[in-house]
C-alpha cells in the first residue's frame, strides 16, 4: 500500500518512508524521491511536526510518535484497527 501523507500522526505508522521533494528550476520542475533510513525520519517527521525550524523538542517528540507507530503495528493492534476499517 501507498499512502501519501502531510500528516506526521500517519506517517509515523509506515514501516518504509520516502520524502518526496520538487523544485523549480530553469524549463520545469524536477522531483525527487529519497528513501529514509531511521535517522531520516526522525529529521522528516520533526520538520512535519515544527516547519522549518527542527528543535530538539520536535525530534524527541518524532521519536515518541515513531515508537508509538512501530510498537501499534508490531503488536497487530493497528493492522487490526485498520483491517476493521476496509470492511
């Protein structure tokens, strides 16, 4: 499944993360995807949460939400909650 997401609450459920990025440059766009190892979204998922600026606050709190996320769908708990969903 893929799901393209704003929302750090939803991206710190992914087992896999991609940033996607564009920018405009002289005759078009270019777009980039990167695939994040765990440092990488610990950075994503604090800059989702606190805009440009990254605190530390915003990182400890990305890592709060990631374990949260691993640990939900480690458990089953949120592949059951989501399966109950697509019925």
């Amino acid at each position: 499944m893929l799901c393209v997401t704003h929302l750090p609450q939803v991206a710190a459920f992914a087992r896999h993360q991609l940033r996607v990025a564009k920018q405009a440059m002289p005759g078009g766009t270019v777009a980039t995807v990167e695939a994040l190892d765990a440092e990488g979204r610990v950075e994503e998922i604090a800059r989702m949460l606190g805009g440009a600026r990254i605190t530390q606050t915003t990182r400890k709190h990305a890592e709060e939400m990631l374990g949260h996320g691993a640990q939900l769908t480690t458990t089953g708990i949120g592949k059951n909650r989501a399966a109950g969903r697509a019925r």
